[in-house]
C-alpha cells in the first residue's frame, strides 16, 4: 500500500501530464484549421495533408508554429484580402501587441520546457519511498500547475473564439454561395 503522500504525488503527476497532453492536443487541432486555402477539388486533401503533418510534430515544434501562424503582431493589414486568388481562404489570428506576443511566446516555451523537465528530471530524481521526496516533487508540481493552467485556460477560450469564427465564415460563406448560385441562375433564365 502506498503512503498517503505517494499517492498525493501520483495524482499530482497524473494531473499535470494530462493537462499537458491536452494543450498538446489543442496545438494540434488549431494550428492546422487557423489557415485554410483552396477550391472544392483540393481543398480536404490539402486539409487532410495539414492535419497529419501537424499531428506529428513535437511539442516545441507545435509551440513555435502556434506562434507563427496564429499569433500575429498588432499591424496595419491592407492586403489581408489579397493574400489568396483560391475561392475559398480562411484565416484565423490572434492580434497583439509586440509585448503581448512575446510574453505569449515565453508563456507556451515555458510550458514546452516544464513539460521536458517534468517528464525527464523531476521524475528521474524522485525517490518514491522518501515522505521527504514525495511532499518537494508535490509542490513543485503545484507550482507548474499554476504555470500550465494558465496557459491551457488561454488555449481553451481561444478555440472556443475560433469555432464561433469558423460558425460564422460558414454561414457567410453558405450565404455568399447561395446568393451567387440563385444570381446565376436568374440570368440564364433572364
């Protein structure tokens, strides 16, 4: 039978491992999705081919290309609409500041490394049987949680924004094609 602080460390890990799996997972559901071009015929094969490569990329990697595709610093954007003749082009970004996307950047490095350290040295260093091990590992295991709840709670509320985004391109676009197809029907007619 395990010591009642064994057991508390154990689910401490549990809980951080989990929440870590799950910013992993949203990395990989946003990123992919954040930026979609093409026509009819391409567009779920390119979609598909998004999807798989991101579904195979390492945490630090995932971080960087969040960074990269869907944090955006705060400047004008003239040629937003012009950046693709595809029929169909969807974006989504994240403006902020120069301060705010580098904090945004430290923020989610920071977690790739809390990640790494978890999995290769806080565990590797713990000493199951000491009382003394198992209450130091708890604690710092409180301390990354803080870290990573933040940073999991951001994730959450940003792909709760995007789908509502993604609602609304849809209908747009649903809107945009029906109004053309019912336009181009009445001039045949005409």
């Amino acid at each position: 039978m395990n010591s009642p602080e064994l057991d508390e460390v154990l689910r401490k890990i549990g809980r951080n491992v989990l929440m870590l799996q799950r910013i992993e997972a949203m990395l990989k559901h946003i990123i992919p999705r954040s930026k979609i071009v093409g026509d009819l015929n391409t567009l779920k094969k390119s979609q598909d081919k998004s999807v798989e490569s991101i579904s195979q990329q390492t945490m630090g990697n995932l971080v960087k290309r969040f960074v990269e595709t869907i944090c955006k610093e705060n400047e004008p954007d003239d040629n937003c609409l012009n950046e693709s003749t595809s029929p169909f082009y969807f974006r989504f970004q994240v403006e902020m500041s120069k301060e705010s996307l580098n904090a945004k950047r430290e923020a989610l490095e920071c977690i790739v490394s809390e990640r790494n350290n978890l999995i290769h040295h806080m565990l590797s260093s713990f000493n199951q049987n000491s009382t003394e091990s198992c209450i130091e590992l708890s604690k710092k295991l409180d301390e990354q949680n803080e870290l990573i709840k933040s940073e999991f709670d951001y994730l959450k509320n940003l792909i709760m924004s995007f789908t509502e985004c993604s609602k609304i391109a849809l209908q747009e676009f649903e809107n945009e094609f029906i109004t053309k197809s019912r336009n181009s029907s009445n001039n045949k007619n005409a």
